[in-house]
C-alpha cells in the first residue's frame, strides 16, 4: 500500500495542528506509522487520499452506525441544510429528536441537546452537584467520560494509549474531588462509598466499558451500584455516549435492566454530525436554567443539521432486526479471531456487546483496566500494522472498542478474518 500522500498531508498538518490531529488518538502514536489521511467513506469502506480502501471498523468512533454516507442521512441533512444551518434558537425539530430519545430511553424523561460527550457528561455532574449539594464524584479506572478536568483521571481512550497520568492544566484542586474506583470491582466501590458516602454526588460509569477496549460489566456490577447509590443517597450516572444505541436500541440500561437517574449520550444520537444529550429524571432535569437555577448552555445545542441527521438515523434504527444484525456481525467477528488466536497458540482474549466488540492479546478474562493493561502491547502493534496493510481499518490503540455498522456484509467480516489470519502469523515469526 502505498501512503504517500497521507506522508505529506501529515507533514503538512503537523505545522498548523498539534501533532498533525484534531483529537490525539488519531495520530497513531502507540502503533506508530503513518495515520491514512481520509478522502471519503461509503457504507462499510472508508478511503485514504492515496486512493487506499479498507473495510472501517472505527466508524468515526462509534457514530457511524448504519455505515458512511447513508443515502437517507445525506438527503435528511440536505433538506435541512437548504432551510438553514443554525438559527441559536428553538425549533419543532429539537422537540422530535428529544422524543426519539425517551421512547428509545424512557429513564430520560427530559433531556437537554449539547454537542458533544465531554460538555453532555460535564453537565450531567454539575447538574448532580447541583441538586444533591454534594462535591465528589465516583469514576471507575479505565473509564473515559471526555476531557473536562475533573474526569481526566484514571482516563481510558487517548489518555490511557499515551500513557499519560493525569494532564497538566488540570489543578490537582480539580481531581481530589474524583474518587477512581477499579471498574467491575464492587466491594472497592462500598469502600470508597463507606469512607465518602456522604460526599459523593454520583457515581458516573460506561456501563460497556468502551475506552479500555471493549469491557463488559460482570453480572451484578451494574445493579450493585445502583444499590450503593440508594443506599448513599448519590445518583447514578450512565455514561452511555458509546454503548446509547450501539448495544441496543434502548442502551445497555435496557440491555442490563438497570435504570439510571441520569444518562449522557453521544455519537448515534447526532447521526455522525455533532450532537449529544444529557438527561433524566424529571425532577432533577427541571434543576437546569432556565427552569431551574444549575446553568448549562451552547450556542450549537440543537443545531438543525445535526438534530436532522440524528432523528433520521433513529428512525432507520427502528427498523426490525436491526440489533440482531449488528450483534451477529459483532459476534461473528470475535469469536473468529479468538478461534484464529487459539489456532496458533496466542493468548487472546475478546469480548462483544451488541454493535461493540474488543480483543486483547491476553488470556482472559479482562475485566479491569488493571487486566487490559497486562495486554501484549507489541503484538497488538503488529497485528494492527498488518491488519492495516490488508485494508482492515481499526482503532491504533488498544484501549478502544471497534464499533460495526449495518453496512458491513458476511464478505467484509469474512475478509477481515482472512486478514487477521495473516496477521496473526506474522504475529508469530516477529517474535
Ligand atoms: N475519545 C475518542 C475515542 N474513544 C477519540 C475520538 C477521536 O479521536 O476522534
């Protein structure tokens, strides 16, 4: 494969943007190479400006749920368009979109669009604060809710693949107030409860763990921090940015049958264009200016190309089958890498949660960040490099889930499979 032009447009974009990325994952730091600079993407391809394709399992990070360019999307975010880009100002559409949601997440009574996860999940912990007159929050290692100070701490995604402890620019003011607790681990979770209790604002989890790899909560985790919340008198937060149609159509809190008091979402709900949401129950929404007096504001929220692209890739999503064809791709996808791994002896472990999916080079189980960590770091290098070089587009960093789409077929998964095949042979004879 040829990756000249990408060379030169990362030298290029080196000059005028740290690191040649808009967000630090991308420049492929952790597995080093050149990151493909991207032309377009169709269905379940995406294409570099060398021309190369590959069969995307990033999916822009999650959003891309029905794959790229739905023709339905670009024709709802077209008709938009032509009536305006962004007024500032309330429109039916918004309304539309809010409902969407709650019929999806009945748990989110009421709901306020921002743009993007971090300010969702920035405001849901103001907005916890706020009413419960509480300071600390709860965050489980490994755990990535954006990167508003308080929440980069024990941070999976970007911050976990750059090894980077905490961010300077964040007083340590900031973080004392943010107890990290080991993810899937509940007696550390009372502990920290029975030492904090009456400080603690809201426990805040993904509640798939998606910034750490792919990381499912054991039975019992979820409905346990719901007892602990109860108990403490603290809410619960499900971050479910990622796992918020991705898992199911109702999120992993309808997935697990565990009802959280407050939820943030992301990536599908603005249909690949910048939207996010914070919401829940409605006596604790009502807190939010100008009902109430937690203030919270963006002059984006709501814009109309993203409400318009968000509401028609949650009416494509109502379709029958829909999670059941993305939990088979899924499935299909991990259990036959793990096979291929067992085959040559690797220790390899996967996991897959609806339309999500992760591996390891670790034996298994992997159920803490702890555990992810202990993971082969340069097998998964080469692994990603070869499965790169066969046109197989997955995240650079192995603190990230892979995410599929409606659009990607049995001879996609099939070929991906072929690819890791080699992949893992290479994997051998490099070591
Ligand atoms: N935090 C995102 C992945 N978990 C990275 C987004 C990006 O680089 O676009």
């Amino acid at each position: 494969m040829d990756h000249a032009r990408s060379r030169r447009e990362w030298k290029r974009a080196q000059r005028s943007i740290p690191g040649g990325v808009n967000s630090p994952v991308r420049a492929y730091r952790s597995v080093g190479g050149t990151p493909p600079f991207i032309a377009s993407a169709r269905g379940a391809r995406i294409r570099d400006v060398d021309g190369n394709e590959y069969i995307d399992y990033v999916g822009s990070w999650g959003p891309m749920i029905l794959g790229h360019a739905h023709p339905k999307v670009l024709a709802a975010v077209r008709a938009a368009m032509k009536l305006g880009t962004s007024f500032g100002a309330p429109t039916p559409r918004e309304s539309d979109l809010a409902e969407a949601v709650r019929r999806a997440m009945p748990s989110m009574e009421m709901l306020r669009l921002v743009s993007s996860g971090t300010e969702a999940t920035m405001s849901a912990l103001r907005l916890a604060r706020g009413v419960t007159g509480r300071a600390r929050i709860l965050k489980f290692d490994g755990c990535y809710h954006g990167h508003s100070d308080g929440l980069l701490v024990g941070a999976g995604s970007g911050v976990a693949t750059l090894g980077i402890p905490g961010s300077p620019g964040v007083p340590k003011a900031m973080t004392d107030l943010t107890i990290v607790a080991p993810y899937n681990d509940l007696a550390a979770t009372r502990a920290a409860f029975e030492r904090w209790g009456g400080e603690i604002a809201a426990v805040i989890v993904e509640p798939v763990a998606g910034n750490m790899g792919c990381v499912p909560p054991v039975p019992g985790f979820l409905a346990g921090l719901r007892t602990l919340c109860d108990e403490f008198g603290a809410l619960l937060v499900f971050d479910e940015v990622m796992t918020g149609f991705r898992v199911a159509r109702g999120g992993a809190q309808k997935l697990y049958r565990v009802k959280p008091d407050l939820t943030t979402l992301g990536k599908i709900v603005g249909g690949g264009l910048p939207a996010a949401a914070y919401g829940g129950r409605r006596d604790l929404m009502r807190r939010i200016a100008p009902e109430g007096d937690i203030y919270q504001a963006g002059t984006l929220s709501g814009n109309p190309l993203a409400v318009a692209a968000g509401l028609e890739t949650l009416r494509l999503l109502e379709a029958k089958g829909v999670y059941e064809a993305l939990t088979t791709t899924a499935k299909t996808l991990a259990s036959g890498l793990e096979t291929l791994a067992r085959e040559r002896g690797i220790p390899f472990c996967t996991a897959s949660v609806g339309g999500m999916f992760g591996f390891f080079f670790h034996p298994g189980p992997v159920e803490s960040f702890a555990q992810a960590q202990q993971s082969d770091a340069a097998r998964f290098r080469s692994f990603f490099a070869s499965m790169l070089e066969s046109g197989i587009y997955l995240a650079p960093s192995p603190y990230e889930a892979a995410f599929v789409s409606l659009a990607h077929r049995p001879r996609d998964v099939d070929r991906t499979l072929e690819a890791a095949r080699k992949a893992f042979a290479r994997s051998i004879r490099a070591r």
